[in-house]
C-alpha cells in the first residue's frame, strides 16, 4: 500500500486556492471589524469625555433632589434646531459663573427659550444683557445668572423659588413667560390653592430612574447615539409631523388664558411673594403668519391685565418681535429648521437683550444683596 493510498484522495490545488483566499478574506475581514470596533470606542470615549460629557452638578440646596434638567450627560452639541453648546455647571446654571458679590445680580428664570440650547453661551440674551451693560456701566456692573430649564413652567419656579431667591440673593428676577405656562395651575386649582395654604408645597414630582433605568441611561455608548441622532436629525427632511411640533413651540394666536383672571392673579401674586417689587415679567408673545396680517400693537389680554392689575412690570416682545419679521429678519427659526417658528436663533436673542437692557436704563439694576455665607 503505498504513502498516497494511505493519506486519502488529493485535494486539488484549485480547491485548496479557494480554501486559503476565504481564509485569508476571513481573516481580514475579523481584523478589519475589531478595528473597527476599535475606533468607534476610541470616538465615542472621545466624544463623551470632550464633547458629549456630563457637566452637570445640581445644588441640593436649590433643588432638593428633583432632577430637573434632562437625564445624566445631556451636555451636547445641539444642532437639530441651531448650532448652541449648552451645560449646566454648579447650583444648574446655564453658564458657569462664580457668584459675585458685589454687584447686583440679575436672575433669569423660564423653560427651553431661557435655556436657549440653539445658540453658544456668549449668543444667549441673558450674556448679551451682561456684557452690553458692563461695556456701557463699568462702574456699576451686573451679572446675570440663566437658569432657563426646558419644559419649565410657573410650576417650578414657585416650588424652586425661595431656594433660588435664598441660594443667588438677586437684585431683580426676569422670568419669561407665555400663556401655556400658566395653564397647568389654571387647571389644577385645587393644587394651586393647596400651595397657597403652605408654600413649602412641591407643585412638581421628582424624575427618578430605577436601577435598570439609570444604567441603561447613564451608558455612554446610548448617549453617544443618542447625541448623534438629534446632531443629525436637524438636517433630514421634516416631516409634516415635525414641522407641527415646531410651530406649536411659538404660542398661541388668541388668548387662552380668557376666563381663567383669578387663576393668572393668584399665581402672578404667589411669584411676587417670592421676590416683590424685584420681580419682572417677561413676555413671550406669539407672531403669527410671519406678521403679514399681526396688528400693530398687542392688545391687551388676561396676562398683561392681571400683572397690571398687580403691578408686575411686563417687558412685552410682541411689537420689536413683529418689526423683525416684517423687516425680513424673522427672530425665530433656524437653516435647518421651518423659518420663523420655533426658538429664538441669534437674531432673536439681540432682540430680547435690547428690550431688557431698555427696561434696565429706566428702572436701573438694583442694588448689591448680601450672599448668604455657608458655614
């Protein structure tokens, strides 16, 4: 029996061709994927921990334990409506800032047009009024603290307010508002009045994650992802869906809030029990049709009555707003959004800084309140 019987029938040498390149495409291609995989960690650790990491650190003092600005590593690049880098450092401040003392500092106060993710820090209003003050004022400077939250509404700020009025010792506090914002109490009534008979009364429920919940949230390869989509959404095409969601985030044509006066005084008068006479209303007014048939002047309805009526001074952006629009310059609205609706892009914001600062050279800033010193 000879040596070929006994290792079995040849394999041809095309076969064993075949064999090897699968092999070696095999193998190229194991390497080519764990490279790959390779990189995309080194991206997503890179992102998180440049771009995508979590800044924020809440103050217990302010908020007692409430999450309220978004889940864990919500730090972004935030282009599905603008361009703006938005973070929350110490006691949730938009802007990171170290308390100043000795000047007069001006609070903030409002949902996602306050916080105004869509824009840079040095873009928002809130900076604006700050640094085109101090330019023209060097001797009588001021600061300006944001604490605009998304989602927001008068809820939060009577719940939040003494905290924040304990915590920041403001000179003057601008809270801007619309009329949704005051539709939650107007139709609670019962919750409204149980506040009024004990304002230590928490008008907003604490946003807690299970333990599968909180893991599952916190893990940075979702986040990144997470991240990445609304970066890139913003460029897609809108869907009629979308485009409605955007519009409904500009307000109202009419006036919701009519027959509801009782409701609009009591909780005008439950913020002015925070902070009196410091207390400013900003008024977010609604354009509509991108002011081609807007009156001239906004007549006036339940809000402005009623802070009238108690008063509460209004900074009103309806007409400046209107002139921007007709102008040609809409305030709201970005390239990658439906002109017009939506936040306030760059444009906006100089807008809103200018009638502030307007309202600041007539009223004046305030005067230094004393920080309380933490043993």
């Amino acid at each position: 029996m000879t040596a070929g019987m006994l290792s079995g029938p040849a394999v041809p040498k095309t076969a064993q061709n075949v064999a090897q390149k699968l092999g070696a495409y095999g193998r190229l291609a194991l390497t080519w994927a764990a490279a790959g995989a390779l990189v995309l960690v080194i991206w997503v650790a890179l992102y998180t921990l440049v771009i995508g990491r979590d800044r924020t650190v809440y103050d217990q003092d302010v908020y007692e334990g409430y999450r309220l600005v978004g889940a864990p590593g919500t730090t972004q690049l935030y282009t599905w409506e603008g361009y703006g880098v938005t973070s929350y450092g110490d006691n949730g401040l938009v802007v990171d800032k170290t308390l100043d003392p000795d000047v007069p500092r001006l609070l903030f106060l409002g949902d996602s047009y306050v916080e105004a993710k869509q824009v840079s820090d040095a873009k928002k209003f809130t900076e604006i009024v700050q640094d085109t003050w101090n330019a023209a004022n060097p001797d009588h400077a001021v600061q300006t603290l944001n604490l605009g939250m998304a989602g927001q509404d008068i809820r939060t700020y009577l719940s939040f307010g003494r905290n924040m009025d304990r915590e920041f010792a403001p000179s003057r506090v601008f809270v801007m508002l619309n009329q949704q914002d005051f539709l939650p109490l107007a139709n609670a009534p019962d919750l409204l009045a149980q506040f009024q008979a004990d304002p230590t009364t928490k008008l907003v429920k604490p946003e807690k994650l299970g333990g599968a919940q909180a893991l599952i949230s916190d893990t940075p390869v979702r986040q990144f992802f997470l991240r990445m989509l609304l970066q890139t959404d913003g460029f897609m095409a809108g869907s009629a869906e979308t485009k409605a969601a955007q519009s409904e985030l500009a307000g109202n044509t009419f006036d919701v809030l009519e027959g509801q006066e009782a409701a609009v005084v009591a909780q005008l008068s439950a913020l002015r029990d925070i902070w009196g006479d410091r207390l400013v209303i900003v008024y977010n007014t609604y354009i509509p049709a991108f002011g081609k048939d807007a009156a001239p002047t906004y007549a006036p309805d339940t809000l402005m009555r009623a802070a009238q009526q108690l008063d509460i001074p209004l900074v009103n952006l309806y007409e400046p707003m209107l002139h921007a629009f007709q102008t040609q310059q809409p305030p709201r609205g970005f390239q990658n959004t439906t002109l017009g609706v939506g936040h306030f892009n760059e444009h906006g914001h100089q807008i809103i800084a200018d009638q502030i600062l307007a309202y600041l050279q007539q009223a004046g800033a305030g005067a230094p309140r004393p920080l309380e010193v933490t043993p």
